[in-house]
C-alpha cells in the first residue's frame, strides 16, 4: 500500500523540520565515517605504497645502526644516517663474485625541500620498484657530466623545471638553508617518469658532483677563504671517500644470507646488511600496532556517533509522543511508528555517510600533497572504491538497526498511549 | 410494544454506534468502565458529560478501537469491534472515526493542507469520500477548511503560526474530511475562550450535519450541553464511575 511511501514522506519532512539536531546528527556521523574510512584509506595506500617503493633489490647496506633506520633514509628519504660506509668497503664487498650490480648512494644536501641523492648511473639500469619495473626517462638522459642532475618527476612538476634549466643545491634536507651550494650549479639533463615512490620526490645528481660541491667543506661548513671554483673543481679527483649506503643486486639469492652474515661480520668497519622484504615487513609489524589503534580509534568515533544520534532519537522519543498519537488516531499502525523511526534514523545516516565519503575525497585532494611530502604515503585522490561503500553501508545498517530500539518504545508507547495524549 | 421501544428499536438499527454490558479494567485492577448500554443514532449530536475520574479517555479508546473490552460489546455501523483482529480496528478507525483533541492535534511538520489530508492517505475510503465531494482530495480539504472559518492566507502559514482556535479547526477539519460516520471530540474546547467555544462548537456541528456524521462530544464544561441533540452524563451511565478514584483522568 502507498502508507509505506507516506511514511518516507513524514520521515522526511519531520527531519527537516528538526533541521538543526538532524544537521548535527548527519554531521557528527559524516566526520566519524569519514575518519573510519580515511584512516582505512591511508592504510591500504600506505601499505600498498611502501611495498612498491623497492623491488629486485636484495640487500641494503649501510652504516651500522637500526634496520629500520637504514632502510628509512635509503628507501623513503626520511631521517638521516648516522654514519658512512667508506668507499673501500663498499668497492670490497660490490667487487664480491656473488654481487650481480651495486648501486651506491650519497645522501645529505637537498634542493628546495627535495632530497638530493648522489649515485652512479646503474642506478638508472638496476633500480627497479612495485613489480620490477625500472626507472624511465620522460625527457632527456642519465647525468653524464659533473654538474647534471636527473629529477623525479613531482620535481620538475611542482618547482616547474625543464631540461636545460640550472638549478643550486642546498647543504643540508631542510626545506629552507642558507648554506647553498651556489658557486657550482647543475644543468637538469633528464627528468625520471613518475613512479609513485620517494623517486619522483628525488634530486639525483652523480657521487662526482657532490664531492665537487662539498671541496671547501668542512665539518658541514665552508671553510673560510677557501673558494675552489667549478672549473678548478672538475680538475681534481672527485672520487668520494665515503658514501652514506649502497644496493646489492645478487647474481643469486641464494647467496643472499650468506653474504648478509659476512657483511654483518665484516672486520674492517662496523657495517649493517638488510634484506628490504625482511625489514619492510618489521616496519608493518611496528605500524601494524599504530593500525590497530588508530582503526579501534575510529570504530569508537564511529560508534559515538551512532550512540548520539540515538540519544536524539530518544530524547525526541517523549515530546513526540503526542505526534504519535495523532498518527494513531488518523490510522497509522503501530508498525507505521516503528517504520518512521527506522526510517528517520536509516536516513540521518545514508546523509551523514555520503557527506563523509565527500569529506574523504576532499581531505584526502587537500592532504596528499602534504601526505606525500612529509610521510612518503601516496594516496590516490579517487571516488570510495566498494570496500569503502561497504563500510559505509555497515554504517548506515547498524544506524538502521540501532534505531530499533527508540523505535520498539514508540511502538510500545503507542500501544499503550492509545489515543491519549500524553504532554 | 410501546412507543418508547419501538423507537428505541429504530434507532439501533440506524445506530452508528452500540455499546452492550461494556466493561473496561486494566490488568489486574478494578474496572473503570461498566456501561450496560449506550447508542448513538446516524448523525446523532451527543454531548457526554464526564468529569475528571469517570473513565471518558478510557472510554474513547474503546470506542476508537485502541483498547479492547473486557466483557461486552461495541458495535460500530453493525461491526462488533471484539470480533476484528487490531490491524482491522486501526482500519476501522482510520476509515470511519475522525477524532479531533483538545489540543496539539496537528503535526508541526505539515502544512495545513497536508494535515488536512493526513486522514485520507492512511484510509482509501475517506480519500474516495473526499472525491466525492470534491475534485481532488486538496480541493476537499481546502472547501472544509473554508466553511470553518480557514482563510486562503491562514492555509499557507505553518501550523505552529495559528492560535489554537485555528488549529483546532484545521483539526476538525482533517476529522471530517471523507465524512466519517462517527466523530470524536475529546475536549476541544477547553483551551478556547468561551465566545470562540461556542462559535468552534456550531461550525463543528453545522459541518457534521452536512457529512452527516454522529458526534461523541466529551466536556467537563456542562453549559455546552444544550447546543447537542442530547446529553449524557457518564457519571450516571458508567456504574463503575463512583468506585474510581476522584483525580483518576
């Protein structure tokens, strides 16, 4: 019969005329779906992203410290070694038979807020991510000369430069240093296809030039007096004494533990070996905790959403008695009461669930910049994927079924009021 | 057989209501109803003194097939109430009940027209009714509206802008519409002055008149009687009455 759409209809309009308590209710469930769904956003992303950062590697070597540390700094670009690994070992342990390819890495200037990374051009053959795939060029070519740098692709995106541009690197990864690197600028000679990995947000220069540009320092400070100019400098030996970590290719992962105890063990310098699946793994395991917290966290909101929309619901419950009973007396079922709560409360909750995934989108538009610059997370601005809808659709059901229970009292109420208005 | 029976026997054939050895008791408590008989004819005005603790809002809900007798029957247009199942009552009642209240009976939330016609979206019959008269069920509600005094101004505001005595007519209004054969009005006057009490009283039976719908009229306020085909005191029908607790309601 059309009583069922009567219903909906009252349903409707006696939300709008409650219009400031049904804003606050859609409110408060559109901000704790949008945390629940955020949150489980962030974390699918987050994971999926920091899996794919490193592929086809087998070992990361660096100084001796934390597993964790060491993959952070030489992975993701976040925090800094503590100490450097000398080139003689590093040319000992990558001239090993066992070692297929070694990419050597030199990290601690930046360039405008971006790390600068000093490697070789192996790096450009072997370093590969998500499902072995390799680095490309979307313009131009590996660095050659001295003073060339290749750019990831956010870079060149986001400071707007073109090949051939020159560009002055900065002592030290903070976003703002007053100690530049000034008198030796480099010509932008590639720019990298984006990946989705801390590689598009990677300044990458030769070891060469960041021994060139650190000749009159000292110390992490320019030595008073000293100017070598850039000419000068590419007459001097630009081999590096140290490097702050380097990549292992192996010929065969069998020999992977093997070579990981030596180099663990190795008697010249105190040195750390990681195998990156094994240490990505013990970060999620560390995060896995922070994961948990944070999805209880939001169930919790998510829950103190739905207890005080019910609070409403229940307190409107006695001054709406009288309105009950009007519908009574112009034929309503009891049933009809029952459906009208559900109905109202279903209703408060598919608004507040499709303002929250609106809430998400837009977040997540305004946040994964700063996402992807501070913490290296790369979150896709997209519309809710089904698992999202399906969160919000549990959301949404158990706002249904919690109304259940105001609704059993008007039920309940309307039996016993009758027609008796009770005020 | 005399007069007095045959005339009585008339008019319960042609009653819309008839009640028989009623009793009402809630659970475990003493009756607060006992009525042997009480009739009301097609079109009948009654006015039903009942004071405070003489079982009237009980009695209502009887009638309005909310509550069920204990013993005895009630009988609306030659249907024993007893006999429906409560999906049957709520039909009954939305079909051929109209009950207007002493105050609040409108949803804030509808317009005037929409609680007008609240009525005829819950009962297929009064919406056919209401066609009768009219083109559409709006028009209905808008003519009904128009002779209790309801301006075109009046019906565009929102309900909770009338003084009582105008929501009190959109309540009238939204009983009769479909013309009901029995219309309940369970004090509809006392929140009103006592110049508009009268006036509200003959726009209401004036109204009933041409639905020719009974009236069941219940006031404490005995100078209204008068205005009614007939009066009854449910003191004096209800035998359970003097038992009850003075400040029962």
């Amino acid at each position: 019969m059309h009583s069922f759409a009567t219903i909906i209809g009252l349903a409707q309009k006696s939300l709008r005329n409650r219009a400031s308590t049904a804003l606050l209710t859609i409110l408060s469930i559109a901000i704790s779906l949008a945390l629940l769904v955020g949150v489980e956003r962030i974390r699918s992303e987050a994971r999926g992203s920091f899996a794919n950062t490193i592929s086809g590697t087998d070992l990361i070597v660096g100084a001796r410290g934390g597993d964790i540390n060491l993959l952070l700094y030489s992975v993701f670009r976040i925090g800094n070694a503590t100490n450097n690994v000398s080139w003689e070992s590093y040319q000992d342990i990558a001239s090993q038979n066992a070692v297929e390819w070694s990419i050597p890495i030199s990290l601690g200037d930046s360039h405008r807020g971006f790390r600068v990374m000093g490697t070789n051009t192996d790096y450009f053959r072997y370093y590969s991510f998500g499902n072995k795939r390799k680095l490309e060029f979307a313009q131009g070519r590996p660095f050659a000369e001295v003073f060339d740098t290749v750019l990831g692709a956010d870079v060149a995106a986001e400071l707007g430069y073109a090949l051939g541009d020159s560009i002055v690197i900065a002592h030290g990864a903070g976003s703002t240093s007053f100690l530049n690197h000034d008198d030796k600028p480099f010509t932008v000679t590639g720019i990298l296809k984006k990946t989705g990995t801390p590689v598009d947000r990677t300044v990458h220069v030769s070891l060469e030039g960041i021994e060139a540009i650190h000749i009159d320092w000292q110390s992490g400070a320019r030595v008073p007096g000293q100017s070598t100019s850039a000419e000068r400098a590419l007459q001097m030996d630009l081999q590096p004494a140290a490097i702050t970590a380097f990549l292992l290719g192996l010929k065969s992962r069998i020999a992977t533990f093997s070579l990981l105890r030596e180099i663990n063990e190795y008697p010249q310098e105190p040195l750390l070996a990681i195998i990156p699946g094994v240490t990505l793994q013990q970060l999620w395991e560390l995060l896995g905790v922070v994961e948990i917290a944070l999805l209880v966290v939001s169930i919790c909101v998510v829950i103190a959403g739905l207890i005080g929309m019910l609070t409403s619901i229940l307190t409107s419950l006695n001054e709406r008695r009288r309105e009950m009973a009007i519908l009574r007396a112009v034929g309503a079922r009891p049933w009809h009461l029952l459906l009208l709560l559900i109905s109202e409360s279903t209703l408060l909750a598919a608004l507040g669930a499709l303002l929250g995934m609106a809430v998400v989108v837009g977040a997540t538009a305004l946040s994964a910049n700063m996402l992807e610059q501070r913490f290296g997370i790369f979150v896709a601005v997209r519309w809710p994927n089904a698992f999202e809808w399906l969160i919000a659709g549990i959301v949404v059901l158990a706002a249904a079924v919690v109304s259940l229970w105001p609704a059993w009292r008007a039920y309940r109420n309307a039996l016993a009021d009758g027609l008796t208005i009770r005020t | 057989m005399s007069d007095a029976a045959l005339k009585s026997a008339s008019e319960r054939a042609a009653a819309v209501v008839q009640i028989r050895n009623l009793v009402y008791a809630w659970p475990n408590q003493d009756p607060v109803i006992v009525i042997p008989e009480l009739n009301l004819a097609r079109g009948e005005k009654v006015f039903l003194a009942g004071p405070s603790g003489s079982g009237k809002s009980t009695l209502l809900g009887l009638v309005g097939g909310v509550l069920m007798a204990s013993a005895g029957e009630i009988i609306i247009n030659e249907q024993p109430l007893g006999e429906m199942s409560a999906a049957a009552r709520d039909r009954y009642r939305s079909d051929h009940v109209g009950f207007v209240f002493q105050l609040f009976n409108l949803l804030p939330y509808l317009s005037v027209i929409e609680n007008v016609t609240l009525t005829c979206r819950f009962s297929t019959r009064r919406a056919e009714r209401a066609l009768q008269q009219s083109n559409s069920i709006e028009q209905e509600a808008e003519r009904l509206l128009h002779h209790l005094g309801i301006t075109a101004e009046l019906m565009r505001r929102r309900v909770t802008e009338l003084s009582i005595g105008q929501q009190q007519r959109v309540a009238a209004a939204r009983a009769l519409i479909g013309a009901p054969e029995l219309l309940i009005a369970d004090e509809p006057t006392s929140a009103l002055d006592h110049d508009l009490r009268k006036r509200f009283i003959d726009l209401l039976l004036s109204e009933c008149e041409a639905a020719n719908s009974a009236v069941l009229f219940v006031s404490h306020d005995v100078s209204l009687g008068p205005l009614f085909d007939r009066q009854i005191a449910l003191a004096e029908i209800n035998e359970a009455a003097a038992s009850l607790e003075p400040n029962y309601a």
